[in-house]
C-alpha cells in the first residue's frame, strides 16, 4: 500500500531531486548534527548522510515510512509535530533542522516554527522551503478557469493545510525568531512556459528566467526556501 510518506519517495525515484533539495544539501554543514522534520522514508535523509556526512536524526508521524528510514539508517522518533509533548520529547541542539516541504502540511506552523530555535545550537542553522500557491501559474489557473484541484503532489497536494506566498513566508520565519541568512527560489518552469510561448529570447531564455525569478519571487518562484539563523 502507498502511503502519503511513500509516495513523495516514488515522486524523487521517478522524476529525480529537485533544485530545491540540491540546495537544502548545500546548506547543511559538513559532519554536522541535523534534525529532519518529516523525513518520510529516509530518501533525503540518506544523502544528508552520503554527501555531507551528517549524523541524521528523523522525525516522522507515518510508522510504516519511519520503518523504511530506519533502515537506510536514520534514527527516527515517530510522532505528530502538531503535539507539544512530542516537540518536547525530542532533545537537541542540532547543527541544523530541516524542514522541506513540511509545514504547508500543519495546522499551525509557527509553535513548530519556534521549536526549531529551541532544537539548534546558538550558531545553528534552519532550513525551510514551501510551495509557492501565488506563482504565476497558479494565479493563471484561478484566473481563467476558477480552478482549485487538489492532486497527488505539487503546489495543490491534497494533503496541504496551509498555503504560503513569498511574503506570508518571511512573516512566518520572522514570528518564529529567525532572521534569513540566504535564500533559493525554484523556477517554475510551466508558468515560464506558458509566458514565453511567443517570445522568441534563444540562449538568453534561462538567464531572464532566473533573473526574473530571483527578482519576482512571488510570481516566478514554483519553491521558496530559506536558510535561517536566530535572531539574538
């Protein structure tokens, strides 16, 4: 049976990592402690571990993707973030906590938000990265066809609870404590697609793409992710 853990495991076996997970890798220090919030079956977790040599503690409420983390060796407590006595449970400080793609999938983000200060060192470091549901082919699809479909994966996971733009993004790390050290937004190439089917702008396509999305975030921006560090 597929699990909502499993799946997104099947989605990176299928179409690869993407930029934003190159960059939460980037991120993290070499040898470094780091917690995982929501690793899922331990695909991200074990390269955390081959490329950057980090010690990888997991935190997952699936049982069944906890079991499949364990074995690629990651030391996984199961659990829901959503419960305060769990976040309690868990003791740091960490080198760093990552949190890709997992707090759209919270009722209320920001007490999980301000554990994570709690869960680092004083020079620690937080990963956050979110989909974007103002980019411009969301905005698009609400324009034209006043659609709001939920799917298997992407910006519209059905399992979503939360939705985030660019800017509700920073209030959010900023109520939590952090300040951004640096940042990385994913091109969203359907959108870019759908902008510049009549534009012909050859080898320079890629270049104004990036520009564009660097500059316009909130538009261009298919994932938003931050490295953060604590306020003082």
């Amino acid at each position: 049976m597929t699990t909502d853990a499993t799946r997104y495991r099947q989605a990176v076996e299928l179409q690869g990592l993407s930029r934003t997970h190159h960059q939460i890798i980037d991120w993290l220090p070499r040898g470094g402690s780091v917690l995982e919030l929501g690793c899922a079956s331990g695909y991200h977790g074990r390269l955390f571990m081959e490329r950057k040599g980090c010690k990888v503690v997991g935190v997952e409420v699936d049982e069944a993707a906890a079991a499949e983390a364990r074995r690629l060796g990651l030391d996984v407590r199961v659990g829901s973030l959503e419960e305060a006595s769990f976040r309690d449970s868990i003791e740091g400080p960490f080198d760093a906590v990552v949190a890709g793609d997992v707090i759209e999938h919270l009722r209320d983000p920001l007490p999980v938000l301000r554990h994570m200060r709690r869960w680092l060192r004083p020079d620690g470091r937080a990963i956050v990265a979110v989909p974007n549901i103002a980019t411009w082919g969301m905005r698009k699809q609400l324009f034209f066809g006043g659609a709001f479909d939920y799917q298997e994966t992407g910006i519209l996971d059905r399992t979503h609870l939360r939705f985030f733009t660019w800017h509700s993004l920073l209030r959010e790390v900023d109520a939590a404590g952090f300040r951004v050290v640096d940042s990385m937004f994913e091109i969203d190439h359907v959108a870019w697609k759908s902008l510049l089917t009549r534009v012909a702008l050859g080898p320079f396509k890629a270049r104004v793409m990036e520009r564009l999305t660097d500059r316009f975030p909130n538009l261009f921006a298919e994932h938003l992710a931050l490295l953060l560090s604590p306020k003082p």
